[in-house]
C-alpha cells in the first residue's frame, strides 16, 4: 500500500512540530540549569546579620565570673563577626545595675571579619545576683542592637 502525498504532507509537518518540541523542551532544560548553577555559584540573596557572643576565660562558652569584689577585674571573652554584608562600626557597653562600667569601641569591621578580645570590668557597688549586660550598639545607634547577660555576686 502506498502512501499519497496528502500523508506525506501530514507526516512532514508532524516531523517539525516534534523536531520544534524537542528543542523548545532542551532550550528550557538548558535555562533551568543555568540558572540553578548561577545560583549555586553567587549563593543567592544572603541574610545580614551580626553574630555577638561571650566567652569564658578559657574560651568556651562556660565558666564566665559568677562572682567578683568591688573594684576588682573581672574578664570575660567577647566575640563579634560582621555578616552585614559591608563594613560595619561597632560598640560594646558593659553595664551592671544600669550603670557602664566598661566601653570598648569603636570596632571598625569589614564584611565577614571577626573581632574576639578578653575585656575586663570593675564591678562598682556590692551585692548578690548583680545582672551584668553586655550591650553591642552599630553605628551611631543609641539603642542596643544586640544584648548578652551575666549575673555576678559581688562582695566588697
């Protein structure tokens, strides 16, 4: 049995339509992969934020000074890493019983830079359960931007 042309004709354009199908479906595939790798490569939009932390003085997240004397230094490790995605100033208060007996700053950071040094404080007025805050401020701000707290017993 022979095929007329009217078939031939049929079969021709159903060989395009799919010959076209095939290549749309490949050029969206290759989009969808480019774009994932790009992704993956740039890591996408990222979270600006400050990491702030204390630590003992043996540097683990332990056995900070739970008591101290009037007048008497009393350390702790203090740790800040900029991930603001741009420089960043900060400063760091430390208070206790509403009033700084200690400030340290200000603390130029670039992008993605840490900053962990051992600050000491003085305690000023004697008594149990004392709340230590450290409080981080950025920039010129006058509200904290972070906070962290210890409590201490001081004696005279």
């Amino acid at each position: 049995m022979q095929s007329s042309p009217l078939d031939a004709g049929q079969k021709s354009r159903r060989g395009r339509h799919t010959t076209a199908l095939r290549i749309i479906s490949i050029a969206i595939i290759v989009a969808t992969i480019s774009g994932m790798v790009y992704l993956a490569s740039t890591g996408g939009p990222r979270e600006r934020f400050t990491e702030f932390y204390v630590l003992g003085q043996d540097g683990r997240a332990e056995d900070y000074p739970r008591v101290g004397r009037v007048g008497a230094p009393a350390t702790v490790v203090v740790g800040i890493v900029n991930h603001e995605q741009e420089p960043a100033t900060y400063r760091l208060s430390i208070t206790m019983s509403g009033e700084e007996v200690q400030s340290v700053g200000p603390i130029v950071l670039p992008a993605e830079a840490k900053w962990e040094n051992a600050v000491s404080f003085s305690p000023k007025k004697v008594g149990p359960g004392q709340r230590v805050d450290l409080l981080l401020y950025k920039g010129t701000g006058t509200k904290p931007y972070l906070a962290l707290n210890l409590t201490m017993a001081v004696s005279g």
